[in-house]
C-alpha cells in the first residue's frame, strides 16, 4: 500500500471538495504510483464528459484532465493543425490526443506552494477549463464534421466571437466607462478581449500614490478591480499608509479578505502586494510602455497577486497578452 503524508492527503481532500463546491459529484477515487486521483463528471443535455482530478506529490502538482471523445484517425493531421491553433491562446491549459487511445483531452494545473492548496486557484482552473471546452469544442467539432480548413474556422472564430464579457457592458449593452469622483479619485480599466492586458488604474500617481495592477485572470474584471478598489480603502486608512511606504522600500505585504472588508465572506485566498518597476512586463503591457520616456517619473507601481500564483510574477506570463 502506497504512503502519503498527512499533507499529500489534505491537499487531495480540499481538491475533492473543490470539485464538490463546483456542483460536481465525486464518482471515484484511487492512489496509484505516487499519485492521488478522482474522477467526477460534468453533464451536458445530451453529453456526459469525463473528469480526472490528480494530485502528485513528487512534482507538487495539482492537475485537471477532461476527457472528451475519440478522434477518428483520417482527421488526426489537421485536428493537430487546429489544436496547434488554439493553444497559442492558452496559458495554464492545453488541448492535446493521447497517441494510443487517440482520445481527445484538456489539461491543466497549478503548482502547490506553501504546503497548502490555494483552494479559490484551483477552483477558477476548474471553470476556466469548463469555459474553455464551452468555446473551443464547437470548433473541434465542426472540423471533424465538416470540409472545412482549420484556417478558416479560426478565422470565422475571430471574426464572430464576443468579445465583450458581460461584465463589462452597462444595462443599454455599451461599454462601462469608469469616472473619477470624490470618494474614488482613479479609474480602474480591465481587459475586454483576449489575449488581456492586467486590470490597472489611473489617475493614482497625480495623489502620490502608487497604480495597482492584477493580472485579469485571477478573479475576473469584477473580482480584480473589486480588489484594487478595496485596497484603496485599506491602504487609505491612516494606520495602513506606513504599510504603503513599506512596499514601496521592497516589503512585500500581505493581506486577506477580512484585512481588506471585515463583512467579507472567509476566503482562502491570500494577496500580495508587492512594488515592480517599468521594466516589468505585466507594467509594460498595461502602461503601452516602449521606452522610458513613454511615462511620467514620478509614477511607480504596485502589483497585486494571490499566493501561489507564482507565474503572475514572471515577464513570460505577459508576453503577448495574458491568455488562459
């Protein structure tokens, strides 16, 4: 019988009751060569789909696979070309075929840090992976069925796909603009395509105060500028503004729901605010920084992160746009 440790378990147990959080039913679950694994199912009108939840403690990887159906074997050379295709907009995730079973599966994962499941993380890789089969399925589906190229269904993709999420448009279906006022003197802009740039703010440096950025994906254009906007108020208390000066000689704080919203509902999430500089990518692809010139020099900037997330503190991450 395989041994895990008392923290290999608790790290599957809250994996398993995130996947109960997310409505799923747990149908089984085994250990076997040194890893923790599930299996749940998510159910469509006319579709059951396959999930498989791991934890393997020898790379501290917590990892999602949805397994979708069998591709037929004539349509492998151009179902690649597609797949090809779509993962250059992904990050975490990725389409792929297992050469034997010739299965069609997307996986993605999240490093554990710290010892302990970042729980609200693992949840959004969850939803983003059921998002993604939501958006990208369609497409796989019309090129197994039909004649079509995998150059001309990315193109009709692009050219018809949504690209304003709802939370970005007011009751009369426009854009929301963000106004500055007396109680929030700065704008918060977000992200309304994909690949995103970070949800950042304007009009902090004219207070002598830091922007904040955070990397969209983390909670959505909702959570993160939710997020900035609360850390404000924080930060704004005057037995907080010390903390701010911290940030800003190197210290990396760190605050929870209940610091940032004491009526907050309990969250596992943890946030970090730490200070980047113009040569950061995630501050160049917010600021359109090019050269040192293109900014004013009394600005500097804060980043905000959720623990564990340690690829939202790497230039490569934004590269070209944040992506799934």
């Amino acid at each position: 019988m395989e041994e895990f440790s008392a923290k290999d378990k608790q790290i599957f147990a809250d994996m398993k009751a995130c996947v109960q959080d997310l409505g799923l039913r747990i149908l089984d679950e085994k250990s076997d060569g040194g890893i923790l694994s599930g299996i749940s199912m998510f159910e469509y009108e006319n579709y059951n789909m396959g999930i498989l939840f791991s934890y393997n403690p020898s790379y501290n990887l917590a990892e999602v696979l949805i397994r979708y159906a069998d591709m037929p074997a004539e349509k492998l050379p151009v179902l690649y070309e597609l797949l090809n295709d779509i993962n250059g907009s992904l990050t975490l995730n990725h389409f792929f075929v297992d050469t034997g079973t010739r299965i069609l599966a997307l996986r993605s994962g999240i490093t554990v840090t710290n010892y302990f499941l970042n729980k609200e993380s693992f949840k959004l890789l969850m939803q983003q992976d059921l998002g993604i089969g939501n958006t990208f399925m369609p497409l796989i589906g019309r090129l197994l069925a039909t004649d079509q190229t995998p150059q001309t269904i990315m193109d009709e993709f692009y050219t018809t796909k949504d690209k304003m999420p709802p939370e970005f448009l007011g009751p009369d279906g426009k854009l929301k603009v963000g106004k500055k006022t007396a109680e929030c003197p700065f704008i918060i802009e977000a992200s309304a395509d994909m690949p995103a740039f970070p949800t950042h703010t304007h009009g902090l440096t004219e207070l002598g105060w830091p922007e904040f950025l955070m990397d969209l994906l983390s909670l959505g254009a909702d959570g993160t500028g939710s997020r900035i906007n609360l850390s404000y108020d924080y930060f704004n208390k005057p037995e907080n503004k010390s903390k701010l000066e911290a940030i800003k000689n190197g210290k990396t704080v760190k605050l929870t729901i209940k610091d940032l919203k004491p009526d907050a509902k309990p969250e596992d999430m943890v946030y970090c605010y730490r200070r980047v500089y113009p040569e950061f990518e995630m501050v160049k692809l917010a600021y359109c920084i090019e050269s040192p010139d293109d900014i004013d020099p009394a600005m500097w900037f804060v980043q905000i992160y959720v623990e564990g997330d340690d690829f939202a503190l790497t230039d490569e991450y934004y590269k070209g746009g944040i992506k799934w």
